[in-house]
C-alpha cells in the first residue's frame, strides 16, 4: 500500500482506526490536533524548492515549543530527506516546512 493511492473508504478507515487508539490510551480527541491543513500554493513552492535535492519527504509529528502563540499544540512537521538523512543543499541543510492550520 506504500507509495500509491488509496481508497477513500481506506482513509475513513484508518482515521477511525487512529481515533479509536488514542481514545483507547484514554485520550479525549475533542481537544486533540486531528489534522493539520496546508494551503496548496506555498506548500508546492516549498515543494518544488526542495524536489531537487530530496529522494522524500518525511511527516514527523511534533509540538509547538513553549513561547510560540500554539503552544502545546500537536502538529506536523515536513521534513526533506535525501539518501536516509535530512537533505542539504550544496551550501545548506534544507529548511523543513510547517505552519499548517491544526484542526479542531
């Protein structure tokens, strides 16, 4: 199933699945991230900066650090690899993406 699309009812699935897993860990999913939305435009720019110098894209889970304005937070963070490291560029490591808005 890796690396291709999938069915709509397998999604439905497998969110349903998640949400059962954490409730079952006793985790109220009401006042937990469920998803993070990214806007199409700066996602593909970003995407297309860093295309040329990945082989993937790692989706790391995260929380916003205390001082930032989502503090405690969950979120994701997109991250470019290259060869099973974080990608570089020939004079830097290449920035990871997020900013995505949580949702609830």
């Amino acid at each position: 199933m890796a690396g291709q699309t999938i069915s709509v009812d397998t999604a439905g699935q497998m969110l349903t699945k998640y949400t059962d897993y954490m409730t079952g860990l006793g985790v109220n999913m009401e006042e937990q991230t469920q998803s993070v939305s990214f806007s199409i435009g700066p996602l593909m720019h970003w995407l297309n900066s860093v295309s040329a110098d990945s082989d993937e894209i790692r989706i790391f889970m995260g929380a916003y650090p205390d001082g930032e304005p989502q503090a405690g937070r969950t979120t994701v963070v997109l991250w470019p690899y290259k060869d099973g490291s974080p990608a570089e560029s020939t004079t830097e490591e290449l920035p990871p993406f997020n900013e995505g808005q949580g949702r609830p």
